[in-house]
C-alpha cells in the first residue's frame, strides 16, 4: 500500500476513532441518565414497600387470599425486575466487550484491507448492539409508561369508589336496582331479537348490568385476557376487592346472556339486511328494465337525428366547397397583385439604391477634397511654428549666454570680496596674539610651601583669639590628609 493509501487509512482510523468516542461518550451519558432513572424508581418502590399496609388491613377483614395474591405478584414483578436487569447488564457486556476488541484492533496495526473490513464488521456489530438496546429500552419505557397511566386511572377510580363508600346507600347487595333512565317505548316493528335484548338491558340495569362502569371495564378486562376460563375469577377478585364471588359469578352468567342476545341480535340484523338487499336488487332490476326501454327509445330517436344531421352536414359540404373555391380564386388575384406590387417596389428601391450611391460618392469626394485642403493648412501651421521654435531657442541660447556672463562676472566680485575679509581678519587674530604675548611673558618660580602658608583671611582671624584650654592636651584631633598631599 502507497503513502497515500496509508494517509488515507490513518485518517479513517482517526476518524472512526472519534466517531466511536462521540458514540462511546454519548451512550454513556444515557447509561448514566438510565442508572439515575433506576435507582429513582428503586427509591420509590421502597417507600411504598415500607408505606404499604394493605397487607395489615386485609388480614385484620379476614382478606388473607387478597395478601397472598399481593405478595405472589410481587414475587413475579421482582423476578421480572432481575430478569430485565440480568439482559440489560449482558447487552452491556457485549458492547463493552465489542469497543475493548475494536480498540485492541487500533493498536500497533499494519493498515491493510483485511485489517479495514474487520474494523468495519467490528464497529457494524457495535452499531447494531447499541441500536438494539436503544430500541428494547424504548419499548421497555413506552409499555411502563402505559401500565403507568393505566394504574394512575385505576387508582383514580377506586379512590373516588372510596369516597362514594362514605354515603349512605341502600341498596340489595345481590342485585342493584337498575338505574332510572329514560327509554323509549319499544317499537313494534322491530325484530323480535332486538327488543329481546332490549328488553334484557332494562330489566337487568342497563349496558354494565347494574355495576359501575369502571368495574365492568375491569371484568371485561380480565375476563378477556383469560378468555373466559374460571380461573380469570381469582384476578378479577384482586382487581375487584368490593364485589364477592357469587357477584361476580352473576354477573359473568349476565354477560354471557348479554353475548348470546347481541349474536341474535346481529343475526337478526344481517337477516334483515339481505332481505333489505335482496329487495333493493328487485327493485333496481326492475328499474334497469324501464331504463332499458328508455335507452331504446332514445337510440331511436338518435338514429332518426344522426340521418338529419348527415343530410345537413352533407349540404353544409357543399356550401364550404362553394366557399373555398370562390376563397380560392380570391387569393389567386390577390397573390398576382401582390407579385405585380412586389416588382413595382423592388424597382424603386433599386432606384432608390442607385441614387444614395451617387449621393455617397459625391459626399466622398468633398469630403476627400476637404480633408487635402485641411492637410495643407495643417503642415503650413507645423511648418510656421518649427520656425517660430527654432527663433525662439536662438533668443533663448543668446540669453542664456548673457546671463551665464553676468553671472560668472558676479561670482568673481563675490570670490575676492571674500579672501579680502579673510585676509583682513587673519591680519587682525595677528595682532590680538600679538598683543596677548606681551602680556603674559613672564618667569615663575615654584613655591612649595605656599600650599601650607596660612592665608591673609585665616591670618587675620587669629589675631583676636587667644589660647584656650588651662591644662595640658592630652589628645587632638585631626583630619585626615589626603594621599595626593602626604610629603608636601
């Protein structure tokens, strides 16, 4: 492989490296998000572990199925719960597991084809790991999230059932009365299934049978996910502390009488509709029939006004032939007028053509002849100023010749000006040295003892001041005497 086969390689490298550690950190900011999420719900689930008393007050009513059942689900939402956890933590493992062998791949490699499709598969099985997990949890979350809702209606509901216990009501724990609610008389007309089983919904109270409508919402809920077995019973008991089993038995015997009159009802109803169907094919096939005689008639009728029509398009004919042979013979004369005007106008542009040529070439030539004579006067003009310019640069040479005189007559005046002044004042420093030597000329002596000789000024200062002191000097002070002054 070339140097820029190897460039590329190290490039990609790096840039799967990078990707993989954007994924990598990523997917690990969501782990972490997930952890705080968990240990939040485990948070929660201990405190309704420690504030759940329902177990206490069932066994104080005498429920100790009801605390069984609690404690079995419990058990099953645990093991659940570990089972969710055991997958999460190997779907972990595996992706871990799948980074630690991509990263070992990157290390002191040759770049080679085969070494770049193994990456590929590796990092491909990465990928597909992670968006596995991603699309398991997702769902995990979205059917929490509905048993969530669900249990918050439930809840809802048996706490407004828990208010509604506090009033007092007096009714026949078997067999509720049936709501009071307003019902149309019963039309006679209908089939008899159908006032059976409306009949049935009045006397036994109503769509729900007499119960509330959340508790048959809840029947039907176990009652369908058990297909009707007897053993939905001991879970409907569980959803359904306020009913016995004996209300629930009736009330399962009322809804199977309920299925059994809605399948007649059904029945009936699709009796009826093909009797309604077969008596709407009747009547449409008889009204085919009378289309069918209202078709021919106005087939008929076409065919008699299709022949009028041909007669009157045939005459129509006719008359546009006449039309365009009279059109025909109109364009024939106007087409030779046309040609006969067309040679009358290309002669008289022809004409016209040969006069502005004679107009041109007369132009031309004045215009030759102007350009001559403007040529002339030009070279006249340049001639007279060449002789004009050649005067004035011999005026100007002469000028410049008397100038240059005048001026080098004044340079010279300038020059011995100046060497009389500078003789003048060489003349004059003469005598001022002259002179100063005269002054100073002079022999003197060298006195080495005018250095210690006191001065006129100290000898005077000493005249007034006697001597001090009235014993001996035991020590005097002195300053010091520089070294440039010592043996003088």
């Amino acid at each position: 492989m070339d140097e820029q086969g190897e460039g590329d390689f190290v490039q990609q490298s790096c840039t799967s490296s990078l990707v993989c550690s954007e994924d990598q950190r990523q997917d690990a900011q969501k782990a972490s998000q997930f952890l705080r999420e968990a240990e939040r719900i485990r948070r929660q689930i201990e405190k309704l572990d420690k504030e759940r008393t329902l177990s206490v007050q069932c066994r104080k009513n005498g429920w100790t199925d009801v605390s069984g059942e609690l404690e079995e689900y419990k058990k099953v939402l645990e093991g659940e719960r570990k089972a969710e956890k055991m997958n999460l933590q190997k779907h972990l493992v595996k992706i871990h597991n799948g980074l630690r062998k991509f990263q070992r791949q990157l290390i002191d490699v040759k770049p080679t084809p085969e070494l770049i499709e193994r990456l590929k598969e590796i990092m491909s099985e990465v990928e597909i790991s992670i968006n596995t997990l991603k699309e398991e949890e997702r769902s995990c979350f979205e059917e929490l999230l509905k048993e969530e809702r669900t249990c918050r209606q439930e809840i809802t509901a048996y706490e407004k059932k828990i208010e509604n216990w506090s009033l007092v009501v007096k009714s026949d724990p078997k067999l509720p009365p049936a709501p009071t609610v307003k019902t149309k008389p019963l039309d006679r007309d209908l089939p008899a299934e159908v006032r059976a089983l409306e009949s049935f919904l009045q006397k036994t109270g109503g769509p729900h049978g007499g119960w509330d409508q959340y508790d048959h919402q809840t029947f039907l809920k176990v009652w369908t996910k058990h297909n009707g077995q007897p053993a939905y019973r001991k879970e409907a008991k569980l959803y359904l502390p306020g009913k016995m089993l004996e209300e629930i038995e009736q009330h399962e015997d009322w809804h199977q009488e309920l299925i059994y009159l809605q399948d007649r009802k059904r029945e009936a109803i699709r009796r009826w509709k093909a009797s309604k169907q077969q008596h709407l094919q009747t009547r449409i096939q008889s009204q085919r029939e009378v289309e069918e005689a209202e078709r021919r008639e106005r087939e008929a009728k076409s065919q008699a006004e299709q022949h009028k029509s041909e007669e009157e398009k045939r005459e129509a004919a006719r008359r546009l032939e006449e039309w365009r042979e009279e059109k025909r013979r109109k364009d024939e004369q106007e087409e030779e007028q046309r040609l006969s005007e067309e040679i009358q106008k290309r002669r008289r542009a022809k004409e016209e053509r040969r006069r502005q040529l004679e107009v041109k070439m007369t132009i031309e030539e004045q215009l030759r002849l102007k350009r001559e004579e403007e040529g002339e006067q030009t070279r006249m003009r340049r001639e007279e100023g060449q002789r004009e310019m050649d005067e004035r640069k011999r005026e100007a040479v002469k000028g410049i010749k008397r100038f240059s005189e005048r001026d080098l007559h004044k340079v010279e005046a300038k020059l011995q000006e100046k060497q009389l002044k500078e003789k003048e004042e060489e003349e004059r420093h003469q005598r001022i040295t002259a002179k100063l030597k005269e002054k100073v000329d002079g022999h003197v002596t060298r006195d080495p003892t005018r250095l210690t000789r006191p001065t006129k000024g100290w000898q005077e200062r000493m005249k007034n001041i006697g001597p001090s002191g009235g014993g001996p000097v035991l020590q005097m002070f002195h300053r010091a005497v520089p070294s440039w002054r010592q043996g003088l």
